[in-house]
C-alpha cells in the first residue's frame, strides 16, 4: 500500500459557483452537468484557489489543464486512485472516472478512513480539461497509527492573490482585474496612466459591464429567481440533450439561433401571403351535365316505373281471380255485412 506524501502547493482552477451538498452523483448526472458547464464556463472566470478539507457531498468543478496531474485536498487516502471510462448518453460520450477511497483528514475528529473521492471527466463528447470532482463516503477502514497525525500539507495555506481568468471561450486567457477603489471606480482611466494600462482597465471594465448585463437578463428571463439573486450554476438534474456545439460562444449560438427563427417565421407567412391565394371559379354548378344524357336518363326510369306499375296491376288482378275461385269451390256466399 501506497500513500502520497507532502506536496508541492499549487493552487487550482475552481468555478466560483457553490454547488451545495450532494450525497450521491450518478454517472448521467455528472456528464450532463459537464456539458453544461461548457457553455456556461465560456461566460464565467474561474478563480484560483486551494481544494482544502471538503465536506461529504461536496461538489467542485475545475479546469485542469493536465487532468492526470495528482489533487491535493488536505485528505491523506490509504488507497491508490483508480481509473476506469464508461459510455454515457447511450454511448454517445465516454465518462472518465478517477476513484479513490479510504481517505481522512489528518489532525481532525475522523477515527476511520471513510471518505472518498470521484473526480469526472469527459474523456470523448466533451471538454476533457473541465473536472467535477465529488466526495462522499464508504464503509469505514482502521486508521494506519503512523499515519493519524501526518499531514499532506503545509499549513497555514499561503493567500492567493493571482486574479480570475477565462479559460475558453472568446476571451480564454484574459485576466479580470478589481476596479480600482475611489472617484475613478465608473470606467474612467486615471490621469497619467500609460496606454498599456489604460486598455488593460478599459477592457476589465467592459468585460464587467457585460457579466452585468448577462446576469440581467438571466435573471429578468427567470421566473423563478428574485431580485438581487445569481444565477445558479450549472445544475446536477437530467436535463434537455444539448444538441448545439460545444464550442460555440455565445454571442455565436444567439445569432444562428436568431437567423434559423426569421428564417422560419419568413417561410410561414410567404406561403399563408400567397399560395393560399387561388382564383375562384366562374363555372357553375351545372354546366359540368348533358343535357340529352340527363333527358335519356329519365326517359329510362319513366319506362321503369310503367313496367313495375304494370306488373303490380298484373299481380292484384291474379290475386283477385284466386279469391273468387276459392268462394266457388265452397260452396258458400260472400258473407255480406249488414248495417
């Protein structure tokens, strides 16, 4: 048995929405909000940070630009971290889950190793450098003695002062800077300033206005978020297949979005303008008949009618000479009715 020693501290890509607490996250779950989160990663900087001493249930998203590279969280693992990819999606995309178990915090109120840690990636059908990672529990193991108060890390965690980035997207790469404190806070560059840093502000404020103005409208577009609200983050719920690309910005997926609609509501109304619109008619009703095959018709059915008349007369004068007949074989009078 393995155990990882004191590592080298390198903070971590994190997305700065909280998930919340989740005790279970199934393999559907994980790679839906994994695609998810590429669109919505294409709009939000990432921030640095250190993963460190996480709650069961807790959920991180990460963008790792080496996912191989080792994850220090504070938790010393008894166990070595096993690797293993299921298809997802009806073999549409191929999950990549790195599993390990029998962890604790070293120094802490844990008596047994039984946290565990599954970190999700797709490794086909998404962005392989985007991470969820989730940690829960297993049955519990005995902790090795020598191992109880032998922590993973140097403490205490040195401040992180590096400022959030974009990492895809039209803008992956570009730092957000805070705004500077003071009368000069609205976007106006300062007086002496030189070009360099002029743009550089020029560009955070813009960037700013513009998550503004997304949120915004993400919010007024909401029933179901009050005022003062976020958006929340990419949900863990099975949701709608996304069936647009990937790594389309999203200025780019309104735009197609907004032609495709026109393009179809244009079609609609130039058939209802004009190919319902026939000219009716002059011929009337009756001028599709002949007039001799008519007359020949009813000639014909008025020779019907006398024949079946005449074979009815025929019939009641052959039932009339039967009566008479049976009245003389008999021997008897028509009784007559007398008043």
């Amino acid at each position: 048995m393995a155990f990882q020693q004191i590592q080298q501290e390198t903070p971590i890509l994190k997305y700065p929405e909280d998930f919340g607490l989740h005790p279970n996250v199934s393999l559907e779950n994980a790679a839906n909000m994994l695609f998810r989160a590429i669109q919505t990663s294409q709009n939000q900087p990432y921030t640095w940070t250190f993963i460190d001493k996480p709650q069961e249930g807790q959920i991180y998203l990460l963008f790792m630009p080496n996912p191989a590279q080792p994850l220090n969280d504070g938790i010393r693992w008894q166990d070595q971290e096993n690797r293993y990819t299921m298809p997802v999606q009806r073999g549409t995309r191929e999950l990549e889950v790195a599993e390990v178990k029998y962890g604790f915090i070293p120094n802490s109120q844990d008596t047994a190793a039984w946290r565990m840690r599954r970190r999700y990636r797709l490794h086909k059908g998404g962005h392989p450098q985007l991470v969820l990672v989730h940690y829960s529990r297993v049955p519990p193991i005995q902790i090795v003695p020598s191992l109880l108060n032998n922590p993973v890390r140097h403490y205490p965690l040195r401040q992180i002062t590096d400022p959030p980035i974009y990492v895809m997207g039209d803008r992956a790469g570009h730092k957000v800077f805070p705004h500077p404190a003071g009368p000069h806070q609205g976007g106006m560059p300062q007086v002496g300033m030189n070009p360099q840093a002029m743009i550089t502000q020029q560009n955070s404020n813009m960037e700013a206005l513009e998550r503004r103005r997304e949120r915004e409208r993400t919010r007024d577009g909401s029933g179901g978020v009050g005022v003062g609200q976020r958006p929340g983050p990419p949900r863990l719920d099975d949701d709608e297949s996304a069936d647009e690309s990937e790594m389309l910005s999203t200025r780019t997926l309104a735009i197609a979005r907004y032609r495709r609609n026109h393009e179809l509501m244009e079609e609609v109304f130039r058939r209802a303008a004009f190919d319902s619109k026939k000219p009716l008619s002059s011929k009337r009703i009756y001028e599709g008949f002949d007039k001799a095959e008519l007359e020949a018709k009813i000639a014909k059915l008025q020779d019907d009618v006398r024949a079946l008349q005449a074979k009815a007369a025929e019939r009641q004068a052959q039932k009339v000479a039967a009566d008479d007949v049976i009245v003389t074989a008999s021997g008897h009078a028509p009784m007559e009715l007398t008043t």
